[in-house]
C-alpha cells in the first residue's frame, strides 16, 4: 500500500480554513489542524461577556470546527513572538493595525516549522485563502510571496483556489488530484457556502474582516492610543485583552477611564481591581470603572463625576461614589455628575 500522506492545516475556526481541510481529507490524506494565539483573536473575551453577545455561540471556533473534522487541533501560544510581526510589519499595515501579510507569512513559517520536525512528519500545509477574498494578504500577486518568504514555496497548498495558481508539490508528485481541489476567487461567499452544503456542514462562524480584532478600527485606535500613553510600541496580554473591554475615556495624558457598559463587562473588570484604581457609584446603580495611569486628586474627582454621568445618578445633584486604590479600603466621595455637554467626544478613544 502506498504511505499514506500528512498534511497539517491552519484553522482560523473560519469557513475557508474548515472547508480547506475537508477537501483534502476527503482525498485520503492524514489532516491535523494547527492554531496560533497571538492573544488579538475576536472570539473568547467579548462574545462570553457582553449581553448584545449572548446569543452567539460560547465556543472557541478552531476547536469547534476541529471537532466537526473530527482532527487533532494544535493550539499553540505565540503571543511573545507575535509582537515583532505586529510592530515591525515588512509589508506595513492594512487599513487598521492588521500587518495581514507579514501574520500569514508568520504563521505559515511557525506551521512549517512545527509540521516539520521529525517527531510530527507532515509533508505539506493547507489553509484557507482565496485569491481576492481579502485586499492585503489573499491577492494573486501575494501568494507566491507567502509560500517564499515563509520557506513553505510548493509545499503550500491553497485547495480552495488551486486551480488559479501553479501546482505544488503534492499535486506533482500524485499525493493529491488537482481536479478535486477548486478555483475560488474574489469576496463572493457563495461557492464556499454550496460547497460546504455539500458536505453536510449547517453551521459555520462568519467573522466579519477576519477572526482578528486588528481589522477594527476602534480597536487599532485604542491600541495607538495606548502605545502613545505608555510612551513605547508593546504590550501585554492583559493590555490587550482590557482593549476589548468597556468604554475608554482619556480626559488627559497622564490617565484613562475603562468605563463598564453592562453588568458582564463590571463583573469581568472586578478582576483587575488589584491592579488599578477603581470607582463604583453607591448611591446608584452604575458602572465599575478602571483608571489607567497617574491621575492626581483632581483627575479622581473628575473621573467620579464621570463615573456619575454614567449611572443611574446622571440626573441627580449629587452620586457617592467610592474610589478604591489598590489594595486600601474604598473611600467615598460626593460629586456632582458630569453634564452630558461637558462631556468632551475628544475625551473618546472608543464608546
């Protein structure tokens, strides 16, 4: 019998990365899924916290899709590494912060390397792009770059757009039949939709400008004015997870407001109060709110005024409102709430 081949897949959780698979599986060949955390994926933070976002799915979709495969998936943690694509982009940025190109090069790279080794023994990487679907990294003109300058070159295969591009090595060697494999292109949905019809699959996630929260304009623009704030390029994780979270108010330079909109996101930003000074209205129902740098006693007292603008106090002539330094017992203040006119929209890294 002849060896049976292995072809590891990147799965986003997406339709293109799940589809991609199938058809190679559904040619005989041994498929694992392989998933990288840059810690800036859309699903796990939002969708379990926010009440606009109960009814999506509470899942991690690469592991979900994974499971409909009925593969392996290799979740791998690549925050460290991630930051030197994101902050030294080769091919610059998208429309927002997404260094698109420069990701999918990494990620075909480390899946390389990782599907490489001796122990693992794959021979060829799939994943899920399609010519024209995205207008950075999915172009006729940057796929070859991808296959280059990641070190995969033939051993990348495309299935779902195969046939628009030159045969790789799995199509020349007889491992895999060209004329199974598809010649999707542009932004159309339609094709991947039947063909996934075909297959059975009723369900899939449709994230909106990719999996990544870096194609989101208010999210690149918190990021920006975070680095600007810190006064260097980098982060940690739990900058980056708090950048999804909340309202975010900067009055001044020297400090910013992570104001919470519903009671999931109040709960969620409890678990920072060891790190930040923290205020809650008391007399009113209203928000938790994180302040974020060096705020002096007056920055406080306006940040309880706005705390106050935010509950159900904003009518009020006066809320208390505790403020809480780490690890200190909450003191209380009484303040006027903020207008709503003196509520300057330049203050707004995003609402």
């Amino acid at each position: 019998m002849a060896e049976q081949r292995k072809a590891v897949a990147l799965i986003s959780g997406g339709l293109d990365s799940m589809l991609a698979a199938k058809v190679i599986m559904e040619q005989g060949i041994h498929v694992e899924g392989i998933n990288f955390f840059t810690g800036f994926c859309v699903e796990g933070h939002t969708h379990a916290i926010r009440e606009k976002d109960r009814a999506k799915p509470k899942r991690n979709n690469a592991l979900w899709v994974a499971e409909q495969l009925g593969i392996k998936l290799h979740i791998i943690d690549v925050i460290e590494e991630y930051k030197d694509v994101l902050l030294n982009p080769k091919h610059g940025y998208g429309a927002n912060l997404n260094p698109c190109l420069d990701c999918k090069v990494f990620m075909v790279r480390k899946a390389l390397a990782w599907g490489f080794m001796e122990e693992n023994g794959f021979d060829f990487i799939i994943t899920g792009e399609v010519i024209g679907q995205r207008p950075m990294s999915q172009r006729k003109d940057t796929m070859p770059v991808i296959a280059r300058e990641s070190g995969a070159d033939d051993r990348l295969l495309r299935p779902l757009c195969a046939k628009n591009l030159p045969p790789t090595l799995p199509e020349k060697e007889g491992w895999i039949n060209r004329e199974g494999l598809y010649d999707f292109n542009g932004r159309t949905r339609k094709p991947q939709i039947q063909l996934a019809e075909s297959f059975g699959f009723s369900d899939w996630a449709q994230p909106a400008g990719g999996c990544c929260f870096l194609t989101d304009p208010q999210y690149s623009a918190k990021l920006t004015d975070l680095w600007k704030a810190h006064g260097h390029r980098d982060y940690e994780l739990d900058d980056i997870v708090l950048l999804k979270i909340g309202r975010h108010i900067r009055p001044a330079p020297n400090f910013k407001l992570i104001v919470g909109r519903e009671e999931g996101e109040n709960n969620y930003l409890e678990g920072y109060r060891k790190q930040f000074i923290s205020l809650h209205p008391v007399s009113h129902r209203g928000p938790l709110c994180l302040i974020d740098g060096t705020p002096n006693a007056e920055d406080i007292h306006l940040a309880a005024r706005i705390v106050a603008r935010y509950s159900q106090g904003k009518t009020a002539t006066q809320v208390c409102v505790a403020v809480q330094q780490p690890g200190s017992v909450a003191e209380e203040m009484s303040v006027v709430p903020l207008p709503a006119a003196e509520l300057s929209e330049n203050w707004h890294v995003s609402a």
